[in-house]
C-alpha cells in the first residue's frame, strides 16, 4: 500500500491582497484539485492571526500523486499569476501521514 502524503502550503499576500491571491488559487488549482483523484482532501484556509496569511493543506493518494499534480501543465501559469499578489515566497512542508481520524474511521 502507497504512502499518503500531505502538503502544507503557506502564503503571505501583500497587504490587502488575500482575495486577489484566492482568486487566482480558484481558477487554477481548486478546479484542477477537484477533478484530481490522487489529491484525497485538500483545505484552503484564511490564517486568523494574520489578515494576509493563506494556509493551503492537503493530502496526497502518494508522493507520485504529488508530484503528478505540482508538474501539471497549468502549474508554471499559475504560479506566475498568484506571484502578483504574495509578498514573499510560500513555507511548503512534505510530510507522511503516519494517522488521520478519516483512515481510522473507514477501518
């Protein structure tokens, strides 16, 4: 059985740009997320301390599913848009998942 693996992904837009970085997200990666079968769960998040702060979590059916889904074609364009709205590179944290509440519960 493959390893799940999940992504968490932190943005910091420029001030008063969390919206515009949202829409960007929602073009690109929530329409190709959702048609995905190896993206499992994925939340997009608002950081309640931080009125520009984005925490993007997610997991991954693998690490091939990952990588799958981050060398889309549609990656690099979206990448180059949201650039327009961060003030500073993302934090991107790769871990395995060793327990979720989901697996324990489906047995």
């Amino acid at each position: 059985m493959s390893e799940k693996v999940t992504l968490m992904v932190r943005h910091r837009a420029k001030p008063g740009e969390r919206e515009k970085l949202r829409s960007v997200w929602e073009r690109f990666v929530k329409v190709n997320a959702l048609r995905n079968p190896g993206h499992l769960a994925y939340f997009f998040n608002y950081d309640q301390d931080d009125a520009d702060g984005v925490v993007a979590f997610q997991v991954f059916a693998d690490a091939e599913a990952k990588d799958t889904f981050l060398a889309s074609e549609w990656y690099p364009e979206y990448l180059r848009e949201v650039s327009e709205f961060v003030a500073e590179p993302p934090q991107i944290t790769t871990a395995s998942l060793v327990w979720s509440k989901e697996d324990e519960l489906a047995g």
